[in-house]
C-alpha cells in the first residue's frame, strides 16, 4: 500500500513539459518510479548514485527531476564516497520522528483543563 511520502514525482522540466512521450521523459518518469519505491535512506544513496555519474552541474539536475532538495542528495554522494551504505543500521536514530498521538492529546487537554 502506497500513501503519499511515496507518490511518483512529475518531472517539471522543459524536456519532459514539451514532449511527454519522449526518451528523456521516460527515462525521468522511471527514475522517479523506482526513487518511489525506495526508503529515504536508499532514495538517497540512489540519486546520489546517479548525480555523481553525471558530474557537474547533476545535483541540481536530480533535484529538479526528483523532487529531492540537493542538501539531500548532497549527502546520498558523500555517503557513497565515503562507503556508508550498510544497510543493517537503522533508518533513522531511536527516538526519532513524530510522537506518538496519544502522549500530545493527554498533554493538551490537561492545558484545557487548568
């Protein structure tokens, strides 16, 4: 099941704005569909993957492509450069992330009540 983090990006480029069916338009559509597919951790590494192939000026490429801010894939080079891609860690740090619903709902409605 798909929710949104993980909907497929359009690519706003000219390239794929003027000719929607074109090589280059099929090429961004299946990057992002597979970037879709991925978690945040492989989505970056992946991208970063593909922008230091392309070289120069591609950090800013992907980002227009895939909708990723560029600290973002920034970070998914370096990582790759630097052989940090185990993917036996966790995603994210424990603790980390949004807390819990239950645990804001009690805290406010003891503000409600003093």
């Amino acid at each position: 099941m798909k929710n949104h983090l993980n909907s497929i990006h359009l690519c706003p480029c000219a390239e794929c704005q003027e000719n929607p069916t074109g090589s280059l338009a099929k090429l961004h559509e299946s990057i992002n569909c597979v970037v879709a597919e991925l978690n945040e951790k492989n989505r970056r590494l992946f991208v970063g993957l593909l922008a230091q192939q392309l070289g120069h000026g591609s950090i800013q490429e992907m980002s227009r492509v895939t909708g990723l801010s560029r600290v973002t894939i920034r970070r998914g080079r370096n990582e790759l450069a630097q052989g940090e891609t185990s993917s036996n860690r966790r995603i994210r740090m424990a603790g980390g992330g949004r807390k819990a619903a239950e645990k804001k709902s009690r805290h406010c409605s003891r503000r409600l009540t003093t």
